[in-house]
C-alpha cells in the first residue's frame, strides 16, 4: 500500500506537513491520518458539523501522474473542493459534503477500493484490470484516454499482431498485455520491465513492446512503429461490489459533470420561418425550446448540443438564418 512507515509500525498515509487547525490537530505529523483498512480518517479529526451529521465518504484519487490534476479538477468542479484552499496535503475533508479525499499512487487505488480503505476511487481502467481488483466500475470519466498497443521497431520485418506469436514482448503491464494477447490467440514471452519500455528492444531485451500510447510522440520518438491497439483505457469511478449507497450517490453526482463537459447551451434568434430548418440542423434526440420574442415573426431557440459538434454547426445555423447565437458552457446535466 502507499505511504511510509508509521513510528508505530504499519503503513499508513500521512499528513505531511505541521499540525494545523484543519483535520490534523494531534501535534504529530507523522502519526497516520487513515489506517488501512478502516477507511475513515479518525473521527476526532473530521469537521465537526460533518462529523456527527450525514455518512462520511472516502475517496482515493492519484497523488502524482496524469490523472492527479484531472482528477483533482473533476470533484471541484462537482463541488468538492479541498475544505483549505490549495490544499497540498496527503488527505484532506471537502468544503459542501461530508467526502474525504486520500491521495494514493494510481496503482494502489484499485486495491484501496477493493479492501474497503476508501468507499470509491479515481484511476486509469487499465490499472483496474492489471491488478486484477475486484471492484466496480461506477462510472467512465472522460480524460485520462490512451490505448494500450503493441509496437516494433520501425525496421523489423513484423507487420502486424498475429506475427508477434512465440516472441518476446517487454511491459510494464505483463497481467494484461498476456490476457489481451491470449484472447487475441497470441502466446508470447512477456518481459517485465518497470519503465522506459521503449528502449527495451533497442537492449535487445524484447522484440515488441506493449505499452500505453496517447499521442503516439514516444513511440514515434524511440523509432517504434504500432502494430495496432489491445484495448482503450480512460480514468473511471471506483466503487466495492454492494459497496456503499453514498459511492453510488456520489457517481451521479460526477456523471452530472462529466455529462455536462461533453455538451454546450446554444441560444439563437431566428425568424420563424426558419425555425424548421434550424431545428433540424440541431443534434441530439431532444426537441429544442423554442419561445416566441416581442418583435412580431421572430422566435429564440434554445437546445443542447454536444460540444464536440458545435465548429460544424454554427456556419449552418448562420447561413439558415439564426442570429444572435450564443454558446455557454453547461455546468450540470441531469436526464
Ligand atoms: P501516470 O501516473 O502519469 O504514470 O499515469 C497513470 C495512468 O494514466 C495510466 O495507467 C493510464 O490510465 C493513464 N494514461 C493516460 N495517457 C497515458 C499515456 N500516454 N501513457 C501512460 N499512461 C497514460
């Protein structure tokens, strides 16, 4: 598990940082703040008002990497920010709601969730299904977003999966890259490495890669070249099978987030005998509202749509007759 040794023996996840008048009072800022295994941080040292009111949640979410900011980022913005601003601590209770957030390695979230450390966590669904948890996936989250692929070196004669049989193949990922592989029908030699997989053939230790891939610019980097993708990974909500009720509440809480990221408000003016064209070109299976103005023929269209296709639509609408055309942000979407 993450953290350091406690003077008193067992890992444990410290504060970090002098005692102050938040959450860490007792004067030591080594003595663990959330044993492992018991999931609360100690009753004493939780905000009074939470503390005897509602169910308190515990969340983990990544301490360092790509999906700490992101993560970070995702529950402020669904109103669970830290309750000290710039909060920088190892552990610390939310403004608004009785949810404490814990700051683990990404790897170490898997098996925080499944051993009942934390109610729920945040981490990449690859690390899910390399650490072979046994958790449930609450909820995908939108960023974090990488394939796992295979790759060679740019010059080798090898074109595509199948020719990858009998070889060896370096990873930092040996439990899933030997599943995806073998339900591929591919048996090959893994070589476990614990990072910079990409020199590995280069050392002449592998002769392809498994590795996770965003842009494609270290592969291309370290003269690799992908033979294609495994399987397609982004950050997810993790909750304990049956786990608690306030882990479900509080997915739909970040589903209303994250919904609302993919979508944008659009309001247009429009006459109204343009209306059935303009409602036409607006996406999305829901009718669009329409209200009548105070100028005689003209009418305000207002509707949903998604954000990713917002660049195509605004030319047609323009040259379909909409004027006045605003686009806001959504801050929470609710079906
Ligand atoms: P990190 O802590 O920065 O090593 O990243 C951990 C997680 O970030 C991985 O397990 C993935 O879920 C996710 N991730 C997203 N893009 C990438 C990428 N290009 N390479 C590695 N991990 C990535």
């Amino acid at each position: 598990m993450g953290g350091r040794e406690a003077p008193g023996g067992g890992a444990s996840v410290h504060r970090g940082r002098p005692p102050g008048p938040s959450i860490d009072r007792d004067g030591d800022t080594r003595r663990p703040l959330a044993a492992p295994g018991r999931g609360w941080l100690p009753a004493g040292d939780r905000p009074a008002e939470a503390a005897g009111g509602a169910e308190r949640l515990t969340i983990a979410i990544p301490a360092r990497g790509r999906l700490r900011e992101p993560s970070a980022s995702l529950l402020a913005d669904a109103g669970f920010g830290p309750e000290q601003p710039g909060e920088r601590a190892l552990a610390f209770p939310c403004r608004n709601a009785p949810v404490d957030v814990l700051l683990v390695r990404a790897a170490d979230v898997p098996e925080y969730v499944q051993d009942g450390v934390v109610d729920c966590g945040i981490t990449g669904a690859d690390l899910v299904l390399e650490r072979g948890a046994k958790v449930d996936e609450l909820l995908r989250l939108g960023f974090g977003s990488c394939t796992l692929e295979a790759a060679v070196p740019e010059e080798a004669s090898i074109c595509t999966l199948a020719d990858l049989a009998g070889l060896r193949v370096a990873t930092v990922y040996p439990r899933l890259a030997r599943q995806l592989l073998h339900e591929g029908g591919l048996e090959c030699e893994l070589v476990q490495v614990s990072g910079a997989v990409e020199v590995a053939p280069r050392l002449g230790l592998a002769d392809a890669i498994v590795d996770l891939v965003s842009s494609g610019n270290t592969l291309r980097t370290n003269g690799l070249r992908s033979l294609g993708a495994l399987f397609a990974s982004e950050a997810v909500l993790l909750g304990r099978p049956g786990g608690a009720a306030g882990a479900r509440r509080l997915a739909g809480i970040l589903r209303s987030v994250v919904d609302a990221r993919s979508a944008r408000y659009l309001m247009l003016n429009a006459p109204e005998s343009a209306l059935e064209a303009i409602a036409e070109l607006v996406p999305g299976s829901r009718a669009p509202s329409v209200i009548p103005l105070a100028e005689p023929g003209m009418l305000a269209l207002h509707a949903l749509v998604p954000a990713a296709d917002v660049w195509r639509l605004l030319p047609r609408l323009e040259a379909a007759g909409a004027s006045s055309i605003l686009i806001v942000p959504v801050e929470r979407m609710l079906a």
